[in-house]
C-alpha cells in the first residue's frame, strides 16, 4: 500500500473542525473561536458542503485506518514479518494481542470518528436548503461510501460491531454491538444507496480517480456480497464494473500509478512527505536499515515459475547479511508537495473485480465463466492459463491468485483466510501461539469500560 500527497484546492474546513459542533449546543452556548465556522455554515452552499466532504479523502483517521487495516492484517496473516522490536506489533504477528494494546486506536478508534463525520456530512447536507439536488445527491452518496468502508473492515475485524447513524454523542455513548448481518444489512443499504446517488463519471480532474463514483461503490459492493456467499449479486454487481467500458487491465508495471487504466477508486492526502509510504525503507540501499515490514520468507516460494509479479511487485534489500523481501508495487518511496510523483494509493481496481467474479461464478459451478476470468489475471502475470477444470480445482486456484495478485493491499489476505475458513490450516502450523479465536481482534478493553453494554470476543475474557 502507498499513501501519497495532493492538495485538495475545494478544502476549507477540516473534518475535525466540523465535528466540533455535532450536538453540544444544546448543552453550552459558546462564541465560535475565530478560525472555525458552525456546522450550519459548513452545509450552507455547494461549495462549502463539497469542501466539507472532500476532508473525508485527506482525514487523518481514514489515511491511518487504511494503513493500518494493511499492516496489521498482513501481519495477522502469512503475508507479513515484523522486523521491529515493538512489542504489540509483535502481538499481531504471533496472534496474541492484549485488549490494551494501543493499535486498536488505528482500527477502531479512527474508523469510528470517519463513521462520526460522514453521519454528520449526511445530516448537514439533506437538511441544507442551500444545495443544490445534484451536489447533494453526490455528497450524500461518498459520505455512505465511506462509512460502509469503515463498517466492512471493522466487522471483518471485531465481528459485530455498534452500528449508529446518529450525529449525537449522546445517543451513541452505549450503544449495544450489533450482529455481522446487522452490519452487512447496514453496508449493503448503503452501498446501494451510493450506488444511485454517485455518478458513473470522475467529479473534478477524470484522470486523478480521487473521488467515490458510482463504479467505486458498486465495487465494494460486488465484495461485499462475495464475502457474504451471496454469488449471485457478487457476480451481478462485479460483471457492471468490469462491463461498464470504463477501466482495463493495466500492465504490471503501471498498475499503481494515477493514470492506470485499471484503477476504481485511488487515494491522495494532505499529509507531508513520505511518512505514509509503506512497507519500504527510507533508501532503497543495502544496509541501512531492515523495512519495517517484510513478505514472509515462505510468500516469494508461492509464485509460479515466470510469474512477472514476483519481478514486478517484489524487491529485496539486504541488511546484516540477512535478505528482505519487500511489497514493490509502488516504486516511489518519497514525495512532498511539490514533487508528488505518479503514484497514489489504490483503493479498487479492475483485477480485484475480475477474481470476485471468478469466485462467485466457481460457487455457482460456471466452469468456463471462471475460467475465463481466472485466466485474465494469469495472462496479465505472463503466465498459462489455468488447468484447473474443476468446481474445487478452481477455488484453489482463486485463492492461490488472490493471495499472489492482491498481496499487500488492505488486508486482503487475513480476511480471505478467515472467510474461506482456511486460517487454522495455513497458521497453524507456522506460528505457534495462533489459536481460533484469534481470527477476530479483541474489542478494546478501554471501550469496554467507556460502554458497559459492549461484550468481549472469545478467547480474551
């Protein structure tokens, strides 16, 4: 994953700003500060409500909740190695984590308050008699988006967790955890709602694809579906993305960059420099220092022979004699403001649709229908298409593509391992102190003692 820098000229309000003044008039009447404006003035026009949800891109939460969503995923799975010494990163990668551990904050805490602002884009905007119906239409549909993102990976996370639509604290400070269908009934409805209310076209610049649309939401929807073994709609929604004319199969090497063909939905921030860049050491020399994140020893073995993605998404580096194998699909390991080089992280593209649909077609027993998308992300690695024939032949085969195609990239993996209800057959044998229960984090203790109506998973009581 690669998190990268652009200046979002519309941004004149700050999400955290827009927060500060959800639901506490009614509690204490305060002069503003001079550099914030209320909510009210933040949703009065179409300018103002769009700089209000164009924050959501650059919020330092959804950066840090994507991030992390990788690492710690990666980490959890087969796919990562921590080469540091902290201790709770240690946790995920041996599949022990405390309660108290203070990661959770990138996977809960932050989810949440992107979750918080996007409910308040939503009530600003359709109770505003200042916009107009097409700006709303699109502000409330990225606000849904961004909060079904947030849903998605917090319930492959935790499992079931408190759902609110609420913009009142208030109403939200002991909200019991929902089921995993209450939650992916939540997604779903939003997703379909931003489905209607997003363009299929790119607001702003069409070749920075920066902004949800409505290929975007019908993306996450497709997987949505996958994950909930609904193939029939997984099926239906992938085949309108990959049919809509709009992206292609990009090569190997342009994959990653702003102008691909086959990017869905690709992200840029505010944030300076490079501190976002991952998995990468800050020189690509031999002998400064190990990346902080590595692919297991064992990852490299799984490529076929003249597979190109292990040429063209995998480098090594060298430190004290020891050799790391690192993710490689973004080559740009440093960018500031004014040099921000060709690449922002990708959120969705076309080769993640093209195996969601091979997989749910295989679940349907279409034997030439995965085939054929199978052997669309093997012909773009450089290799033969597939042998396998068979309903089960096929699976195996999926899962061996999505883990060599999708590597890296928001942890795809730990969450495939745990939905196939493969991961005590490929963890346990390699990490010794993985248990069953790992496979959902445990709810953070500090929340737990915030919301006395919260219950903790298995295995951390």
């Amino acid at each position: 994953m690669k998190i990268n820098i652009i200046p979002f000229k519309n941004i004149v309000l700050p999400a955290l700003l827009i927060l500060s003044f959800a639901s506490c008039k009614k509690f204490v009447e305060a002069d503003l500060a001079t550099n914030l404006i209320s909510k009210e003035d933040a949703f009065a026009t179409d300018a103002s409500a769009t700089s209000a949800t164009l924050s959501l891109y650059s919020y330092f939460p959804t950066i840090q909740a994507i991030q992390y969503q990788s690492w710690l995923g990666g980490l959890s799975s087969d796919e990562l190695q921590n080469t540091t010494a902290n201790a709770e990163l240690i946790q995920y990668s041996q599949n022990v984590i405390a309660t108290t551990n203070s990661f959770y904050q990138f996977i809960w805490n932050y989810p949440y308050q992107v979750i918080r602002e996007s409910n308040l884009i939503i009530d600003g905007v359709n109770r505003s008699t200042g916009i107009s119906p097409a700006v709303r239409s699109q502000l409330t549909g990225e606000a849904k988006f961004f909060r079904a993102l947030m849903y998605f990976n917090m319930v492959n996370c935790f499992g079931g967790v408190p759902i609110t639509s609420d913009v009142s604290e208030l109403n939200n400070s002991f909200t019991p955890r929902a089921t995993v269908a209450e939650n992916y009934s939540f997604i779903i409805a939003d997703l379909r709602d931003a489905q209607n209310l997003l363009p299929e076209t790119y607001t702003g610049t069409a070749s920075l694809k920066v902004r949800a649309n409505k290929w975007a939401a019908t993306a996450l929807l497709s997987k949505v579906y996958l994950y909930n073994r609904d193939y029939v709609n997984a099926e239906a929604e992938a085949s309108k993305v990959i049919s809509s004319g709009t992206y292609t199969m990009a090569t190997l090497g342009n994959a990653f960059i702003t102008s691909s063909p086959e990017t869905i939905l690709q992200l840029a921030t505010l944030f300076g420099a490079s501190s976002f860049t991952s998995y990468r050491t800050t020189s690509s020399a031999n002998n400064v220092a190990p990346p902080a994140y590595v692919l297991n020893n064992s990852f490299t073995r799984d490529f076929e022979l003249n597979d190109n993605r292990k040429t063209s998404w995998v480098d090594s580096t060298t430190f004290n004699a020891v050799k790391y194998y690192r993710i490689n699909k973004y080559k740009v390991q440093t960018a500031t403001a004014a040099t921000l080089g060709n690449e922002y992280t990708v959120l969705f593209r076309l080769g993640e649709l093209y195996l969601i649909r091979a997989e749910a077609r295989a679940q349907q027993n279409n034997i030439a229908g995965t085939q054929n998308d199978l052997n669309v992300i093997r012909t773009r690695a450089g290799l033969a298409i597939t042998m396998a024939a068979t309903q089960t032949g096929l699976l195996a085969a999926i899962a061996r593509e999505r883990k060599l195609e999708l590597f890296g990239e928001y942890g795809n993996r730990w969450f495939d391992l745990k939905r196939t209800a493969t991961a005590d057959a490929v963890l346990g044998p390699i990490k010794s102190t993985y248990r069953s229960t790992a496979q959902l984090f445990p709810i953070p203790a500090a929340q737990i003692l915030l919301n006395a109506n919260l219950t903790q998973n298995p295995g951390y009581n």
